[in-house]
C-alpha cells in the first residue's frame, strides 16, 4: 500500500541522510531521515501537533464539561429542586455514567479505526452535546439517571480514541509532551468550568427556567459546535494523512509512516480480526497498566466530582467562592504536568515520574481531611489535584512506550481507559452526604 515509504531515492535527487540531519542537536536514529533535514522534520511535526493535539484537546474539554458539571449545578439549586440530598441519589447520579462508560470504549476503539476518527468523534461529539442540553429539561431524578447512562455510552468513544489517534503519531519519547499538551488543555475546562457554571447561574429565571438548567443547556449547545470544528479540523491515522482537509501533502505522510516504523515499526495496521484484537489480553502488562489508570482516576474523578460541594459544605466557602476556587489546583497542575511530560521526554523515565507525583497527593490528602483552617485544607487540594492530575498524561504515555502493534495498542488504550472508567465508578462513591464535612471516609479511600 505505502511502496512509496519503501521506495530508493536516488543520489542525485535527493542529498545524503547524513547532509540532511548535519542540525541535528543529538544523534537519534529516528532523527535521520533520507528526504527531510531535522529542522523540516520538526517543522512538519508541530503541523502535526497544532492541528492534531489542539483539536483532539478541545473536543476532551468539552467532554469534560458535560461529564464534571453535576458539581456546580448540585450547589446552584438542582439538589434542591430533584430532592438529590435524600440518601445516595447524587452519587447514583454520579455512578450511573460510568458502567455504559466502560462497556463500550472496546467497540468504539474498533470503530473510530474502522470509520476514521474524524467522522466518528465529531458525530459522538454532536450527540453528546445534544443529550447535554437535555438535562436542563429534567422534572424528576430518575430523568437525569437515563440521560447520565446515555452519556456514558457516547462518550465512551471519545478518550481511549483519542489516546489510541495519539499514539500512532508519535514516537515513544516524543508522546509524552503531547499527552500532556492534550490533557492540559482538557483540564482547562476542570479549571474554567467553574467560573463558567458561576456565569451561566446568573441566566435563572431567563425564559422561567433556573440557573442551573442553563449550565447544562449553554454547555451543551456549545458543545454541539465544537462538534462542527471537530468534523472539519480532525485527521485520520497517519496512513491516511493526506485525505485529511488542508493537511499532510504525500511525501509528508510518508515521512510521518517512515519515522513511526523505524520506532516501533507498526504505523501500518493489519487486517482487524476478533482474534488479534483480543489475543493481546494474555499480556499481563495490560492489565498492571489498566490497574495504575484505575487507581488514578479514582481519585481525580472524586476531587472533579465533588470538589464544589466539598469547598462550598466542607469549608465553608459561598457558592460564587466555591465555583471560583475550583480554577487555581488545576493552574498548579498543568504546572507539574508540563514538567513531567518534559523530564519523561527529555530522560526516558516515565515510573520514577509516576512515583512522585503520587506522593505529592499522598501528602496533600491527609492535610485536605484533618487540618483545621480551611486556608490549609485548601492547601492540600492544591497538592492532591496537581499530583493526581500530573500522573494522568505520565500514565498515558507510560503504556503507549510499553505497548507494540496497532490493534494491541487499540486493547490497551481500551482497557487503559476502561479501568479507569470503573475508577470513576468508585471515585463517585467515595465522598457521601453523610460523611459531611470533613469527608473522612472520603479522604481514607483516597489514600489507600
């Protein structure tokens, strides 16, 4: 299919590998190239990051908006007005997302291949967003139960996606930066969201409907058009680069294909079958990366959740305060992303990472349930967010430089993503009404 990538070049139309890379700051093997100079080569990557990762990031902020926004709307009247505060409805609520959520990333993985990712992501996109708008039309609980098992099945297609589109452009060690450039960018929505749900509070009464009926409808209306962008800007896999609109020219993509198979020699997919799929499931290295995903987002999934509601009845804050101060942990975040993803990069390391940045939650969790201002409670969210949420892109690129083959890549990065689904699963119980305010038992959970 690709003989061009095979193809020998002549002496006399094109220069020698070794005059084309003479700018190379250190010698890579992957780095020498038989068409293009190292510059041209970085050139044509960072193409590749601006329309790729960019996107890929901003449909995930949306996801993560329509996912995590039951928090700000909880504390603006919608527990009032659905009687969510009688027992466990709110964290049924939560839950009821998460096993639809999980079920269907293996079939979506295999899909977004088959169908190109593209079309499939933007058309989940759309249907998400309108599924969305119509939580703000819900009369009773149960209403929103159907609507959160809805969205958890159309977005189930999105992240292992994503995480699988991510990974068959990029060689192992240059990954991880842009794991991280795409999970910052979706975070901006964890870290905004708040204010944005503060905002859109001050609609109620507009059109006799209250404030937090308009943070679903509003978020979900704009939801539907970064689906239009995402339909227009998303590419294909890099062997299909140059259909992608205004993209890769011929000779690009096949640059693209070259390096990603002198890394690991798989850009090109074999024919699916059931069988290869699923025969990687006898790799017990699945499962050990699949079980860190868990444990991970068990924990951010909790402090995403729930964290308005912690701020606002565990500490006191007011509801404007409580929606603002969801912005400045994830601020500190992105901080300690971004320099795990360059020292994972720029040394090879990705476990010694993981182990860090899971102490510094380790420390802050303590100090967010048993400290006693609220000033150094608040401290500890800072620690617990920023070292939870740095681990996530670590993790990523972690089992992306562990894992060889297209269609055992899909598997993992469903599995990956599919535990961590269940560890949302758990996330949404963690922290109960009755355990108000210190959330101890919350807390204890966490750390274990």
């Amino acid at each position: 299919m690709f003989d061009e990538t095979d193809k020998k070049i002549s002496d006399e139309s094109v220069k020698s590998s070794h005059e084309l890379n003479a700018d190379l700051p250190a010698a890579r093997d992957i780095d020498n190239d038989p068409v293009y100079s190292y510059k041209e080569q970085r050139a044509i990557i960072h193409r590749v990051d601006r329309r790729l990762v960019v996107t890929c990031g901003l449909i995930y902020c949306f996801s993560l908006i329509d996912r995590g926004n039951l928090g700000s709307a909880s504390i603006a009247g919608m527990t009032d007005d659905l009687n969510l505060g009688i027992e466990f409805r709110y964290s049924i609520i939560v839950l009821v997302f998460f096993p639809t959520y999980v079920l269907f990333q293996p079939p979506a993985t295999v899909a977004s291949r088959k169908l190109g990712p593209r079309l499939f992501l933007a058309a989940i996109c759309l249907l998400w967003g309108a599924t969305e708008i119509g939580f703000g039309f819900v009369q009773k609980w149960t209403d929103m139960l159907g609507l959160r098992v809805l969205l958890g099945i159309l977005e189930a297609g999105l992240y292992p996606s994503v995480v699988y589109l991510l990974a068959t452009w990029y060689s192992r060690y240059d990954v991880g930066k842009r794991y991280c450039a795409f999970y910052v960018i979706g975070c901006l929505s964890l870290a905004f969201g708040g204010i944005l749900a503060y905002g859109l509070m001050q609609m109620d009464g507009i059109q006799g409907k209250e404030g937090w009926r308009w943070i679903f409808i509003m978020e979900g209306v704009f939801t539907c058009g970064a689906s239009f962008f995402a339909y227009f800007f998303l590419v294909d896999f890099p062997d299909k680069a140059d259909q992608s609109w205004r993209f890769l020219n011929t000779d690009e993509r096949d640059f693209i294909v070259r390096r990603i198979n002198k890394d690991r020699d798989d850009a090109i997919p074999e024919p699916f079958t059931i069988k290869r799929f699923l025969k990687p499931a006898l790799d017990i290295k699945l499962w050990i990366l699949a079980l860190i995903s868990f444990f991970i987002i068990t924990v951010t999934t909790s402090i995403s959740v729930f964290l308005p509601i912690i701020l606002n009845v565990g500490f006191g804050f007011s509801v404007a305060a409580s929606q603002c101060l969801i912005a400045p942990p994830y601020a500190l975040a992105a901080i300690l992303m971004i320099a795990s993803a360059y020292l994972g990069d720029r040394f090879q390391v990705r476990g010694p990472i993981l182990i860090f940045n899971s102490l510094i939650a380790l420390i802050g969790l303590p100090i967010m349930g048993f400290a006693e201002s609220s000033a150094a409670r608040y401290f500890g969210v800072f620690l617990v967010t920023a070292g939870t949420n740095a681990n996530i892109p670590t993790a990523l690129a972690y089992q992306a430089n562990n894992v060889r083959g297209q269609w055992k890549r899909a598997l993992c990065s469903a599995l990956f993503v599919g535990f961590g689904g269940m560890g949302g699963i758990s996330g949404g119980t963690i922290f109960r009404a009755q355990d108000k305010p210190r959330y101890i038992p919350g807390i204890s959970a966490a750390i274990a």
